[in-house]
C-alpha cells in the first residue's frame, strides 16, 4: 500500500522516484526470497526490514558499520538505491548495482502488488 505522502510528492521528481521504488517492491525487489538461484543474503546482503522503515529495502551507499548496527536507517543522505526506506534529495530513480542483478532476474510475467 502507498503511503498518503508518496501521492502528494514536493515535486515531478520526487513522483519518480515514489513510482519507480513502489513499482520496484511489486517486482520483489528488496525482498527476502530468492530470485532464479540468487540469495538474497549472498548476493546483495545490505537489505533490511524495519530499522525506521516498513517492509524490505536496500541500503545500498550506506556505511557498513552504520548498516551493520541495529539502530533505525531513516534520514540516511549516503543511500544510493531507489529501493532505500524513504526519499532524499540526492535519492536516485535508478537500482543499485546489487538489486539491479534481483531486477533483471525476477520474471516479470506479473507484478507482486
């Protein structure tokens, strides 16, 4: 479900950027499955579930030891994926390297939604 905020965004821009990351949850993408022989905890492995966010997210650009700790990931300006929890305004509308592997393998024959 999408958040009241995410329909009333400061910007094109920032629709975008909602858009591409709820389309993204649809294609399982931070998700906690695994995709045609990937594993999730081996080949992306900074993904996370709650820590100040609702459901699976990437924390791609994230610092490994900040990613590693326990405490909440929110407000975080260093995330480079658009599967991060919330957006930012150097947030990007584009998949990082590791969710960009889960995107081109998850057979999109329909949408998870």
């Amino acid at each position: 479900m999408i958040a009241l905020e995410a329909l009333a965004p400061e910007s094109a821009a920032e629709m975008n950027k909602t858009v591409v990351h709820e389309v993204g949850h649809m294609m399982n993408q931070a998700g906690e499955s695994a995709i045609d022989g990937l594993d999730v905890a081996a080949d992306h492995g900074k993904t996370y579930t709650g820590r100040g966010h609702l459901g699976g997210h990437c924390a791609g650009g994230i610092d490994a030891v900040v990613f590693g700790g326990v405490g909440d990931l929110g407000g975080r300006a260093d995330a480079r994926c658009v599967m991060y929890g919330e957006g930012s305004a150097n947030k990007l509308v584009t998949f990082c390297a590791d969710c960009k592997k889960f995107v081109l393998a998850e057979p999109l024959t329909t949408l998870k939604g």
